[in-house]
C-alpha cells in the first residue's frame, strides 16, 4: 500500500510517499480502506513545525478520513466488512469531559494519522457516517464539523430564534454556518473579502460583514442586531478577535474559544467582559458521542458539506499548497 510520513518538520516538501504492507487487525481491531481524508489548520501547523502537541519525525499526516471496512479481528462487534466509516479526531474520548490525557494521543500528531490507503484500528475509534455522503464528503467530518457541533450545542445549545457569529470561510466556520442554520439560528459571518461576503450569503448566512473593509465589526454586530449583539460566536480568530467578541456579545451569550488563525492581539478589557456577562467556554473538537450525535441531524436534513475541492492521493502535496494559499472555501479533500 501507499502510504504518506512527515520526515521533517519545515516544509510541504517534507511528506515522502513510502509502499508499505497493507497490516494486519488484531483481535479488536478493524482494517479501514481509506477512501478520502481532509486537511484543517492544525496540519498546516504540523507540516510547519507550529503544532503545540508533540509529533514524531516519520508519522502519518492528517486526523481526518472516511473509508471502508475490508477486514476485520474476531473480537469486533461493532462493526462488518463493508461498513463505511470516519475516525473520531481523539481516538480514546468517547464521551463525558474531556481529560488533558485525550489531548495527547491525537491521529496525525502524536499518532500516525490517515494519509495512507490502508489502515487497522480499534474499532472503537470509529463511528458510521451518513448514507446520503459520498466518502470525500464524511471524510471533512472528523475534525471540523465535529468542532462546529461541540460550538454550537454543549451546555446551552443555540436554539431557533437565537443570532449566531461565525468567523472566516474555513472549514469549522462553514460547518458552524450550515448547523447553526439548522438549528434554526440567525447567522452573521465576518470574513476577508466582498467576493466572499456574497459566497458567504449564498451559502446561507442571513449578514456578512467584511472585516478588511469595516475593521470595527464588533459595533457592525450591535447595529445589525438593534444593539443587543448575538447569543453565541464561534470564534477561531483568536488574539485578533477575541476583544471585538466580548462586545459583540449579549447579554449572557458564549463565545466558542476554538482557533488562534490571526497574530493581531488586543487587550481584553476585564470591566468589558464582566459587565457583557459572556460565558467563555474552549472547545477541544468533541468526542465520538458528539460525532454520532451531529451524525443523526446531518443525516435527518442531508447536510451536504461545502468541499472547495478534492485532489488525487498522488497529488496530496499540491492539496497542502492549495490550502496554504488560504483560498479555498470550506474543506480541502484527498481522494485515496
Ligand atoms: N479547538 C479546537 O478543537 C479546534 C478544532 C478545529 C480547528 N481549530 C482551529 O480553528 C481555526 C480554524 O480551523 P480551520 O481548519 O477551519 O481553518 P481553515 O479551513 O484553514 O480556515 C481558515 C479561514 O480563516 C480565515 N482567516 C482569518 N485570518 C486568518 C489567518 N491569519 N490565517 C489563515 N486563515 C485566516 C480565512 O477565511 P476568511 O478569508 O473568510 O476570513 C481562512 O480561509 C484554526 O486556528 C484551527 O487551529 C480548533
């Protein structure tokens, strides 16, 4: 089999392609043909050495995928050959809260990851994905819809009737879009450009606002929301946002701490933050109850994924490159 490894921590150039033997499942332990896998943010980071969680010189890139179950081990009951499946993004959090511990075992960082044609796995790594999607489609699951989802529901879930923000046009943000829509919420995206601002509308969002054009899109926020401000954001910014997000905010409204994509940085203000009353809440992707839980409402209403494009397994470089032009629109994918 064919199989990716990041030999050094620098450059796209780094990722050797390697012919392999296909291995073996164990007793509890399922043999995945990996039909697709997506790229997010933190792979960039990884590839460029920027990754805050170790990475072994020589591992499987990418913690997202979507494939078939070809085998499987004689302990395995929860699944059959044939099955189409996606990995959870941390293959030991099942459910309940998150433990520093499951922050340290994540597929293509600390574990070899799923840039590879074949691949056996626990069986309780996987869940099944949604008829209606292609395995380019399930494959952009796993790290940022599962993100959007744990965003948006939690411990008070965005309900009919509430206003939520999204930042940018990448993948957790589309996906906070779709879902948010879902949920029957009112949608204002910020992004980098007026060409995006009407991709952003197409897909959906009820306002868009172009944060290059009108820098103060927190007090853009009040105004389309009569000064009340919106009841959930889910913010990847980071240091660049955080500040314009607590007075984005209502009263008693959450901000989704999810990403850390801009290095601008503005000081918080502490009297703003505790008069505006935001819950602050950090968001470590979700576990694999959550995926199933997102599973059953992308099922129920096809949600179709918004993929920007999908490139052959012998071009995976080319996929890293397209993504680090930061052009794309929702989820770059690999066809294995
Ligand atoms: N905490 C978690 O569990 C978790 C899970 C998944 C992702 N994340 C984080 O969430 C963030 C988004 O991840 P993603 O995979 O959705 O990213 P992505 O697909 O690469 O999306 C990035 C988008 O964000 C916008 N952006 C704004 N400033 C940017 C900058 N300085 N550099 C690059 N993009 C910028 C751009 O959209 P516009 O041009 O439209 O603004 C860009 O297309 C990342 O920081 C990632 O590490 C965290």
């Amino acid at each position: 089999m064919q199989t990716y490894r990041l030999e050094r921590f620098s450059t796209i150039d780094d990722l050797v392609l390697h012919t392999e033997d296909i291995p073996q499942p164990r007793a509890n332990e399922v043999l995945v043909r990996v039909r697709a896998s997506s790229l997010n943010f933190r792979d960039l980071m990884i590839v460029n050495g920027h990754y805050p969680m170790s990475s072994e010189p020589g591992h499987i890139p990418l913690s997202d995928s979507a494939g078939e179950i070809v085998e499987i081990g004689n302990a395995v009951t929860r699944f059959k050959i044939g099955d189409r499946v996606a990995n959870t993004f941390f293959p030991r959090w099942f459910g309940g809260r998150f433990e520093m511990a499951y922050a340290h075992e994540q597929y293509g960082s600390d574990r070899d990851g799923w840039l590879t044609e074949y691949k056996a796995v626990d069986q309780e790594t996987l869940v099944s994905i949604p008829a209606h999607l292609s395995f380019e489609q399930a494959a952009t699951l796993p790290c940022a819809a599962v993100t959007a989802w744990s965003a948006l529901s939690g411990p008070t879930p965005v309900t009919a009737g509430d206003t939520v923000l999204t930042q940018g046009t990448g993948g957790v943000s589309l996906f906070a879009l779709q879902l948010a829509k879902l949920c029957g919420a009112r949608v204002i995206a910020i992004t980098s450009s007026d060409d995006k601002v009407a991709k952003l509308k197409a897909l959906g969002a009820d306002d868009a606002i172009n944060y290059t054009a009108i820098p103060n899109w927190d007090q853009a926020i009040r105004e389309l929301t009569e000064g009340r401000g919106v009841d959930r954001i889910v913010e990847v910014g980071g240091t660049g946002t955080l500040a314009k997000s607590i007075r984005a905010t209502a009263l008693g409204g959450e901000i989704s701490i999810i990403g850390l994509l801009s290095s601008a940085s503005e000081q918080i203000d502490f009297m703003q933050l505790f008069m505006g009353g935001a819950t602050l809440r950090r968001i470590a992707v979700g576990s694999r109850d959550d995926f199933d839980l997102m599973n059953r409402a992308i099922a129920q209403h096809r949600l179709q994924p918004i993929v920007d494009c999908v490139y052959p397994f012998a071009q995976a470089k080319d996929a890293w490159r397209h993504f680090e032009r930061r052009g794309h629109i929702g989820k770059v994918v690999i066809a294995h």
